[in-house]
C-alpha cells in the first residue's frame, strides 16, 4: 500500500483538494459565475521611474512559482476543478524548471530565458498596471506584464511602505496571516486541526512560546536601542501595516479576497459575513520568529549530544569512547570544504581544554517535556500524536535545516574585470511562496529582490543601485542547554541558590470541519514551563539529582532586533562599499552567511549574536544552570549578554572566490550541526568554481552552469563512489549480480553522475538503473561498515545526531519528501574517511578507528559486495513506495519538486534540482 508524503514542518495547512469530490464541475461553474467580482485596477499606459541602475541589464532573478499568491474563491475553484492559473502564479516555473535541461547551451545573452531581468523600474511597454493604492498621490504600484511583480515608488517614506504594505498584501494575504497565527500557536484554530497543522504550530510554539507583552517588549526595545534608525523602522512598520489593511479593507468591499477565507469558514461567500481581522504590529513578530527558527537559529541539540558520547563511553570506556565520539563530531575536520579559504582562524565554540560545569544525564533517564496536554477529539489522535512527535523532533533536533547556496567570484578572475556572483536562499517550494519579489523605490530605499511575505517592508535578499547581497544559513552555535536542578517539585528550581518558580505559559487551541479542512472538531491546550535560563525542553536526573533540561538561545526575545539590518542593506546612502555592507549586516542576529558584490568587490560576512561563554564551558553539551557557567554579563530579563566582536567572526573582502552552500565558515569556526568533514555537498560547488577560477574569464553564464550542474550532482556519486568501487575492484568481481551492479553504476560515474532525466519532460532518469541502486545501497552500506564496530546503540544514538542520508526521495529537511534541498546531511564523510583509510590512503582527521571489515580490505570488499547485492535486488517499487502524488516504483516523481500548497492553488511537480529557490545571477558594469 503506498505510503502517504511525509508533511513535517511547514506542508501543514490542508488545502481544498476534495473540493472536485463534493462539488460537481457544473455547480463550480455555477458558483463561479456568482463570484466573479471585479477587477481591483487596470492596465495603463504610465511607466515607472527607475532609480539609478549601475547593473548595466545584467542583474537577473527569479523566483517560482509566480509573484501572484493570492487567488480569489472563483479562481481557487476553477484551478480545482479545471487546473487554471490565476495571473502570474506559476510563470515563473517553467523558466525555474528548464534550467535543468538547458544550462548545458547556456550563454550570457541567453540567462534571461531562465530568469527575470532584474533591472529597475519598468519599461513603458511593459506595464500591466499602475495604482495608486488608497488613492494615495505619494505612492505608485507598477507592475510588469511579464511577471507581474510590484514596483513601488513612492515620494514620501510613509507613502513607501505604505505602498509596500499594500503590494505584499495583494500578492501574499492569505499566506502572510496563516504564518502570523503559526507565530502565535494558533493555526489550527485558525486554519483547521489537520495532524500537520498541529504539527506545524507546535514546532514553532515550542521555541518561541511569545505571549503579547513579549511580542511588544521586542518592538518597543529595538527601537528604544537603535536611535534614530529604531524610530524609523517603526515609522516604516507602521507604514506598511497601514497598507496590509487598506487592502484587507479594500478586498472585503470589493469581495476579491483571497478565497481561502471563505473555505475555512472566515468569510461567507454570498452574504460577505465575516472578518478578515487587520494586521498589528506584534504580529510582524510573530512572523519574523518562525522565519528565524526556521532559517536563522544555530544550534542546540546538547542533550542528543550528551546521550550519543555516553553510548560511546559505555561501547568502548570513557576515554576510547570520547576519542571515538569526537571523531565522529568533526569540530573543526582539517578536510573540511570552507567559505574563508585562505587560511584565517576564527576561533569560536572550540573544545575546551579542561571542560567546566557539564550535566550529563544519568543513562535513560531522559524525557521530553511534554508540550500537548487535555486533548480531545482529532487533537488526541493517532495522526495527532504523530505529527506532535515529528514536530517535537524538528523542534528540538541539532541537525538544523539549514540551507542556501552562493557562488561568488572576483573580478581578477573573470572575463569582463567585474565580479560575478549566483547565489540565492533555498527556502523550499511552496504554494504560494514564502518569499514574494518586489522592487522599493523612495525615499532612503532604493532595492530590488525578495522578502518574506508580511516582512517586506525591505528587500531581505536582493540588489541596490550597485550592490547585491545574499545569504546563506550559517549554523553556528547561539543556543546553550542548561540543566536546572528541581527544588520543592517539577515546577521549581534554583536560580542562583533561591527555588523560583517555573513560569506558565498556555495557549489553548479548539477547531471544527470547514470546507477546506475536514478534520472533525478536537482540541488541546500547549503548555511551556519557562525558566529564566530558557523553556523546558526535557527532564532527566544527574548524578541522581532531578533537573530540567532548558534551552536558552541568543536571539530569544530578539527577533526583532534584525530590521536595522535590513533597513541598512536598503539604504543607498549607507552601503557603497563592501565595508558598509558588513556593517549593515554585523545588525542582523539571525544565523547567515552574507555574500556582497559590486562593480569591483566582493566581500564575506557571518552574522548573528554569538554569546561569550564562560571559560570552560563546553558548548557541545550540556551545563549547570549556575552563575559560574552563564554566558558573559548574561542579563536574563532582558537575555542579554556580551557577544564577540565583528573581527572574531568569519569574513573577509575580495577573496578570489566565495562558495557557500552551509559548509564550514573557516577554520576553527564551529557549527552546531553535525556533518562537515571530508564530503559535504559544498564540495561541489568548491571543485567546479575552483576550476573556473583557474581557468580565469568567469562569465555569467560559465558561474549559473557550474551551480546548475552542482544541483543535478548526486553527492554520494560524485565523491564517494569512485572509493568503494575502488575498494570493490580490488579483486576480480565474480558474482554476476555484483559485477551486473558495478558495471551500471561505473557506467553512471563516467556519464557524470547525476540525476537527470533522459530529455527535457521525459519524467525518466538517465542511468535509473545505477540511481536505484545507489539509493537502496548507501543506507545498507552504511549500516554494514559501521554497526558492528560501534555496536547497534551507538549506531542508534549517532543517527539521532545525524541521518545516514538525505537523498532527493527521503522525507527530511524542513518540507519533507519532494522538497528539492537534498545531501546536506548525511553519513558520507564518514564512509569517505573510512574506506580511504582500509584503502590505505592518507586521511587528515581520521575516524578514530577502522570500521569497515575492522579495517581489512578483504573483509570491507566482502560487506560492500554483500551489500551491494541485496540494494540490487530491490525493485524500483521497493526503493521508491510512492506516497499520495507518485505511484510505486515511479522513480522521477518520487525525487520531484513539489510546490507546497498553504492556500488553495495546486501546481504540477518539476523534475529535481538541488538550488535556491530564490536565486540571483548578477554582474554590476559600474559604481556611483
């Protein structure tokens, strides 16, 4: 029976894919002739007026699936029923998908096939439409026949935003108000009590568990702390959501709202009953947080790494076992890929020579803190219960999601003298999209790119007039886990030697069937027990004392705190040179690789607010929650602490090239997650621009190849197969079934090693044979060169630090299955390392031992083979089991792209490719 999609995080909201099941398409056509309303504004003949523009046409984007996120009730049925698409939601697609067949022909002149022009303003025979929202005379809203994408100009700032409010809200209303309720804990009640809403909110809610006064304190202390810029992005906020909710005001008169109110029971569609409740300013926090857990939050994880070196410790004692344990971390592996390349230490979250304050847990005796309680109905389910279980596993994992590339060269290398950068924010595929493209013009602004939708009062990733910046998920470590010893009862413990109480926080969630979501009425209340040292995460004993395990994160109660940032990066009249670029972005306390070029430089920044701690404390694992172990001048009313400075964080200026695809920052940098050793997928993008370089007179063109290549490159093929097919034809393969396996996956490697279909639109993989194979074999092989050494609970515990594998097929990262992002997290340095040390090859940071074959070539060739021949025997239908869009064994589909649906607009899946989804290619001919 095929397995149904995994729909961890964020595929959470329950679209109305039944609605073709209980309407007849004779009655949908009926109900959309009563629900056609009128156009909100016409086309006209005006033309935007561009800003000074230094990119010379040739600054290109593009974002799919289109800039239109919003579809009226009329239109959400018409794409169920017959599969229409609204204006401008999906244009964007096909551009984004063809890439993958056609970047081999790529040339300069040719990029805009695949991409927007991403030029200012809007030629006067482009123009679709003009308005003026709210008949406001200082602001202008033009968009563009081609994509439909918002240009806004406005002769006042408040105009400006205002503007922008109002362009956000006509392209991502619906999607802007289902993330303000997932920020607050209250999806379900809001959208419906589908197993993956409740999944989705108590993700989210489990980190940030905000009450209003929290969400407020945010606002009133960035502006309080940041001057001047703090009263302005104020003013600017309050600009934009005067513009969200004259739209809001505007769609609920004119009845063109987006349906998706009317199917979840908000809105009637014949009376117009009902409220569309106007945006405030706290719910732009709300937002900002579950952007911020989501993309811009390193770390965690100790008590998973606490657990894993005591299963080490009880294999092999605690001195072999700490040895065997930290091999496997890779802290700061010498044959990591880095992004700063030249040799520079940063030093940050290393090991301590002599750890201080560590509260390991007593074995077994960890619990997690159970965040649902009083459920009934759909809220105490088998689904329900599933999805809290994944939820509570994403929350809490160290194995962040993060994701992203850049590829970023110096104009020494290339052909015109100018850098030339590709690169973009991986963020998922969905339905509408996160992002939303946008191009800000007035005054103090002047940018062009993409921004979270209900955050895009600035571009977050774009270009200015001769600038363009992007980033990548960083990782590193911002969140410390302290153990809390209990006094009195569960729900006191001792704070500098006082018993204090926890504090409560409760949000209380009640749902019932709507047209959208059928799920029959349930409840619950999620509960946080909140210590000053953070949210309870788990209960555990150490050294037979009870304690809580909490979890304490630089940027709590500061996700606010980043719109200076942004505010800076918009800012012609602050950034003109790759110095004020870093300086802008030294604002921004989320976790991010920024990269920056213009006209004659690059430049390389990692943000977030890195917390000073305490000598001897170990970051990897948890401590006591004692004065002795806090971070530096830690302040807990406010979490506030000393940070280190700009100069101890990786950057730099006009290094030769720059590649980033969540790779370690530089030497000495550590990440909270697991996994940078000797393969990780940035090696792909090392070895191809490492070339180009080399070879010098980097184009465009050759740059979006190399990326594009890198994104149909199966890793596992790539770098790790050539060493167990070498390890395999160390001696003549005489099993028919092996030497059948090995001849189609060399024949694979030599054709490149991708996953790529035969022709553009074939749905059929070239070399599915030698992909089938590999994918059934890695987690084979990988249990057999490893399990028996580090025995079955070692194996176990190390999985929970880091999976095996992240194939294109698997259910992982944030989105699940069908999620492009693949092989960022996998077991490939090890397998790596290990065969080329049986092999008897050189290898900087080995494992601590030998675990294939227990180290003999012989015995490791047999358990390859052995292996091999089983992965061989599994059907495409066994590797492949389908799920409810791809049938058993349908190979193609099950690696597809699907765009997430959060609203009631569907589109057809795309063949794999592991790039950003937002995605910039640029290349400034000039400065001012």
């Amino acid at each position: 029976m095929p397995r149904r999609t995994s729909r961890t995080a964020l595929d959470r909201l329950r679209t109305p894919g039944r609605l073709t099941g209980f309407l007849k398409t004779a009655s949908i056509c009926v109900l959309i002739a009563g629900l056609l309303s009128p156009l909100a504004q016409t086309a006209s003949a005006a033309e935007a007026t561009a800003a000074n523009d230094y990119c010379g046409g040739q600054c290109s984007d593009i974002l799919p699936p289109g800039e239109n996120g919003n579809a009226t009730l009329a239109q959400v049925l018409l794409n169920q029923a017959f599969g229409t698409q609204p204006d401008h939601a999906e244009d964007q697609l096909g551009p984004y998908a063809n890439l993958a067949k056609g970047y081999s022909a790529l040339t300069n002149s040719t990029i805009n096939t695949f991409f927007n022009d991403a030029s200012f303003g809007v030629p006067s025979d482009q123009v679709a439409s003009t308005l003026s929202p709210a008949g406001r005379t200082d602001v202008k809203i033009v968009r563009d026949k081609k994509t439909g994408v918002p240009h806004i100009t406005g002769t006042t700032r408040y105009g400006t935003e205002f503007g922008a409010g109002y362009a956000a809200a006509q392209d991502r209303l619906w999607l802007m108000d289902v993330f303000r309720h997932v920020g607050r804990g209250q999806l379900t009640a809001f959208a419906g009590g589908a197993a993956s809403n409740q999944g989705l909110e108590q993700q989210f809610w489990r980190n940030a568990p905000y009450s209003e006064a929290d969400l407020q304190a945010q606002i009133d202390n960035a502006v309080a702390n940041n001057g001047t810029r703090g009263q302005q992005a104020l003013a600017d906020a309050n600009a934009y959501l005067a513009g969200i909710n004259s739209y809001i005001d505007a769609s609920d008169s004119g009845r063109y709202f987006p349906g998706e109110y009317v199917l979840t029971g908000h809105k009637d569609s014949v009376t117009n009953a009902g409220t569309i409740d106007h945006f405030k300013i706290t719910d732009l926090v709300a937002l900002a947080s579950v952007i911020g857990a989501l993309f811009g939050s390193g770390g965690g994880g100790e008590v998973n790494n606490a657990i894993s070196l005591l299963a080490a410790q009880e294999q092999y004692g605690v001195t072999k076992g700490t040895e065997v344990w930290e091999s496997f971390r890779e802290r700061n592996d010498p044959e990591a890929v880095l992004t700063v390349h030249n040799g520079e230490s940063f030093p940050y979250a290393t090991k301590p020579a002599n750890p201080q304050g560590e509260a390991l847990p007593d074995a077994g005796s960890v619990s997690t803190e159970p965040l649902v309680h009083d459920a009934t109905g759909t809220g105490a389910d088998q689904s329900a219960s599933a999805a809290s279980a994944t939820a509570t596993a994403n929350a809490l994992t160290s194995a962040k999601r993060g994701m992203s590339n850049a590829l970023v060269v110096s104009g020494k290398y290339t052909a015109s003298g100018h850098p030339v950068a590709v690169f973009g924010p991986q963020t998922g595929y969905f339905a509408p999209q996160l992002l939303m493209l946008q191009e800000i013009q007035g005054p103090g602004i002047s940018a062009r790119g993409a921004s979270f939708a209900g955050l895009s009062m600035y571009v977050e990733l774009g270009r200015g007039q001769d600038y363009s910046w992007s980033a990548t998920t960083s990782g590193q470590d911002i969140i410390d886990t302290y153990a809390v010893e209990l006094c009195q009862d569960d729900y006191h413990y001792l704070y500098h030697g006082t018993c204090t109480a926890m504090d409560k926080i409760e949000q209380k969630n009640s749902w019932a069937p709507t047209t959208a979501d059928g799920t029959a009425a349930g409840s619950y209340t999620m509960r946080v027990w909140r210590t000053k040292y953070g949210p309870v995460e788990y209960r555990a004993t150490v050294g037979g004392k009870k304690v809580a395990y909490t979890t304490l994160r630089s940027s709590y109660l500061h996700e606010a705190d980043s719109i200076i940032g942004f505010q800076m990066l918009n800012d012609p009249d602050y950034v003109k040179s790759p110095q004020t670029f870093q300086s802008a972005v030294q604002h921004i306390n989320y976790t991010f690789n920024w990269f920056y070029a213009d006209s004659t430089h690059t430049a390389y920044y990692n943000s977030g607010n890195n917390p000073v701690r305490a000598s001897g404390v170990d970051a990897e694992f948890p401590v006591w929650a004692q004065a002795a172990y806090e971070w530096k001048n830690w302040n807990p009313t406010t979490n506030t602490a000393d940070y280190t400075p700009a100069s101890a964080h990786p950057n730099s200026i006009d290094q030769d090239y720059y590649v980033s695809w969540n790779n370690k920052q530089a030497l000495d940098y550590a990440t909270a997650s697991w996994g940078d050793g000797s393969v990780h997928r940035g090696n792909l993008l090392e070895d191809r621009v490492k070339k180009l370089v080399a070879a010098g007179g980097v184009t465009r063109a050759s740059l979006v190849k190399a990326m594009a290549d890198a994104s149909l490159a199966d890793l596992r093929a790539e770098d790790v197969l050539p060493d167990l097919l070498k390890v395999i034809n160390s001696s003549a393969v005489t099993d028919s079934t092996a030497a059948a396996a090995v001849s189609k996956l060399q024949a694979w490697l030599t054709a490149g090693g991708k996953r790529t279909e035969t022709s553009a639109g074939s749905k059929k993989y070239a070399d599915a044979d030698a992909i089938r194979i590999l994918d059934a074999w890695w987690p084979l092989l990988a249990q057999g060169i490893f399990e028996p050494g580090l025995g079955t609970g070692l194996y176990t515990a190390l999985q929970a630090n880091l999976p095996v594998d992240e194939s294109p097929s698997a259910a992982h990262g944030p989105t699940g299955a069908h999620a492009g992002s693949s092989f960022q997290y996998g077991w490939w340095s090890y397998v790596d390392k290990d065969v080329r040390a049986v092999l008897g090859e050189s290898v900087r940071g080995p494992l601590a031992d030998k675990y294939c074959g227990g180290g003999s070539l012989g015995a490791c060739r047999d358990i390859l083979i052995s292996t091999l021949k089983t992965a061989a025997g599994k059907t495409a239908a066994q590797v492949y089991p389908g799920d409810d869009l791809c049938s058993a064994g349908d190979q193609w589909c099950a690696d597809s792209i699907v765009q997430r649906t959060l609203g009631g607009i569907k589109h057809s899946n795309i063949s794999w490719q592991n790039r950003p989804t937002f995605q910039q290619v640029v290349e400034f001919t000039s400065h001012r």
